[in-house]
C-alpha cells in the first residue's frame, strides 16, 4: 500500500525540529524508519507531517564519561552500536544484542532511539535497558528531563516522550567491580521476532550481591522479576541456587498467547530463559 501524502521536513539542529513538532498537531519524528514507514503503509499512522532527525547534530554520538558512564544517542543505528569500541569495553552486552536484531540492512538504518520508543513488546533494548538501570534524556520546550527506564516504558507503543518532545539519548551506568550482564532468547528463527526475552545485570563476588532480572515478550512492557532478584541476592552462584531461584517465574507472569506461542508455552520458556541469563550473567561477572 502506498503512503498518505505527507510533508517531510529535515532539520538540522534540535531545537529546529522541536519547533517543527510543535508547529503541528499531527507530526511524527522519523529516526531509522524501519517501524514508522511501514505503519505509514497500512495507514495505521498517518502524519501529516514527519520529522526526520538524521540531520540533528549529536544524536548520532557515542560518549563515554570520566565516571564511566556510557551515553549513546537516540539516532545511534545498531551496527553503529555492534561496531563500537567504547559500547564494548563498557557495556558489551548491548552490542551482543545490537547484532542479533533482524538482518543487516535493518541493523544499518534501526536506531536505538526508535526501538525504545516504539515500545514494540518483543524489541530487544528496553528489557535490556531497564536491567542495566539506563536514563532517558527528553528535550522539549521546557527544556530536558530525564526518565529512568524502569519508568519509561508506559504501554504498547507508548512511553515517556511525549508529542512534542524528542529522546535526545541513553546514559548507561558504568559497570560495577565483578558485574555481569547477559541477554538469552528465544526467537521465531535466528533474527525473528522474540517469544521470550530475558535481560540479567548483577554483581557476583562470593554471592550474588544485587540482581536485575527483566522479562521481556509477555506483557505490554518489560517485566521486573522481583521475586526471583529477591531469591538470588545473597546466595552462592550455584546452579541449585539459580534453578531454585527460578522456579515459580512462570507462573508470576501473565503473558498474551498468539501465532507463534501459547501464554502456558511463554510462561514455562520464561523460567527456562532465565536459569540461562542468570547463569551467563554469573560466568561473565566472575571473570
């Protein structure tokens, strides 16, 4: 199906394309396209106006702070982040994830920006982002705020930024003494769509000392699995440990059934996804 009309504008600094969502009422921004375009092309979305943010300069940086903190911006594509030096010497694990995303013309245009805020439920980053602790810098007229992403993610396709605001970029806390990060999935083929996602950052010195465990393709946004963070802080990384952490982790979650797997499949595949993150998080965090 052929695009609506629509009128395009590309500015070339942020507060020129802030300007330009505010003049309209029905404006979109456009970072990678990959999502945007083809909701455009079953008129499920039709602006009247789209914002292209290829030109606005700095979004498409990659920055590491004196403290370590890592800050990536909203129009970073996934090969960018694949490929980057400074995203694997800080936090690897989002480069891991960057090349497993659909093929590689898609890694080539998708922005990281435009997966969060898509809020897609089976996209790889906001689980992902929500188990390293990641903030969400939003420009807007008033001018920036920052959101954490446990609280970014509002819906299915709905998060913090609103219609005229923009996500301008991602800070990711440097990586604490003996932490590890992991991402396991499983996926309808080797780049399809996720079925279940689950996404571990944790410290691991002895015992496992804190925990982040996110679930992600069975609810509208991603999933904090509480009770199990609860069962492995403080306990030896031991496989026991980490089945027994694990079990009942299906059974908390109430996930949607589909084409491609029943709610009873997701919630069973759920505990089992996660004895593997855990267990690739504990590995990584003692080497």
């Amino acid at each position: 199906m052929l695009l609506s009309p629509v009128a395009y504008v590309r500015p070339s600094s942020l507060p020129e394309a802030l300007q330009a969502l505010q003049a309209h009422d029905n404006a979109r921004v456009l970072a990678g396209g990959q999502t945007l375009i083809n909701v455009m092309k079953t008129r499920f979305a039709s602006p009247e106006v789209v914002v292209d943010l290829a030109g606005v300069a700095g979004l498409d940086a990659v920055a590491v702070g004196a403290d370590g903190t890592l800050t990536i911006g909203s129009m970073v594509t996934y090969d960018t982040i694949d490929r980057s030096e400074a995203v694997r010497g800080v936090r690897p694990v989002l480069s891991d994830v960057a090349t497993v995303i659909a093929d590689q013309q898609v890694r080539n245009r998708g922005t990281i920006g435009g997966n969060i805020c898509a809020s897609d439920p089976t996209n790889h980053f906001p689980p992902l982002l929500v188990a390293l602790g990641a903030t969400m810098t939003i420009a807007g007229s008033a001018g920036e705020r920052t959101v954490s992403a446990d609280e970014f993610f509002a819906g299915v396709y709905m998060t913090a930024v609103d219609a005229n605001e923009i996500l301008t970029s991602i800070e990711i806390p440097a990586p604490a003494t003996s932490q590890g990060d992991a991402f396991e999935s499983l996926t309808i083929g080797k780049e399809g769509t996720g079925i279940v996602t689950v996404a571990v950052s944790l410290r691991c010195n002895g015992t496992i000392e804190q925990a982040r465990v996110v679930v992600g393709c069975v609810s509208a946004t991603p999933v904090r699995a509480t009770s199990l963070e609860d069962a492995l802080e403080g306990a030896a990384p031991t496989s026991e440990n980490i089945d027994k952490a694990a079990q009942g982790l299906g059974g908390s979650l109430d996930p949607p059934s589909d084409v491609h797997a029943s709610a009873e499949y997701r919630s069973h595949i759920a505990e089992v996804i996660a004895r593997r993150a855990v267990t690739a998080a504990v590995g990584k965090a003692m080497r």
